[in-house]
C-alpha cells in the first residue's frame, strides 16, 4: 500500500510539474521549456516548505483556508463566467 502510495504521489507531483514547465513556456513563449524546469521545481520546493511546517499546521491550511480561496471560485465561479464569455464570443463571431 505504501509503495503504491508513494509511487502515485510521484508520478502525480511529475505529472503537475511538466504541465507547470509547460504553461509557463506557452505562456512566455520560451522555446525551450527544459530551462524553466529547475527554477520551477525550485519554486516549488521553496513554497512547499513556506506554506505548511507541520502536519497540523497543513491540514488547517488544506482544509480550512484553502478551500474557500481556491476550490470555490475555481470550480464555482470561474467556468460559468467563461463559459458565458464563450458564448456570447461564439455568438458574435457568428452573426458576422
């Protein structure tokens, strides 16, 4: 169970990364999205360690505060006010 555990949090945290590298070269438009690698698993390692000390003090922050600034309006808000811009765009573009 434990072996499973670790290897999904593994390819998971893998996974987040190279979307991360991969957004921001987009994003920048970087060429070689290899060269953002580092700085941003440096980032990452930097904030995971800021954000959280303890255990306890994750789940608060997990649970707790977390949860209301990001979760809610990233899955409550956000889409349906895209998805009316992508409407009322799809709709304009279709009149001309």
């Amino acid at each position: 169970f434990m072996i499973a555990l670790v290897t999904g949090g593994f390819f998971k945290i893998s996974v987040l990364l190279y979307a991360a590298v991969i957004g921001t070269a987009n994003l920048f438009k970087i060429k070689s999205s290899s060269r953002l690698s580092y700085p941003i698993g440096l980032m990452i390692l930097f904030m995971s360690m800021t954000i959280s000390s303890n255990f306890q003090e994750h789940l608060h922050e997990g649970l707790g505060i977390e949860m209301f600034v990001l979760y809610i309006p990233l899955s409550a808000i956000i889409p349906p006010l895209l998805l009316l811009v992508a409407f009322l765009k799809n709709r304009k573009d279709h009149k001309q």
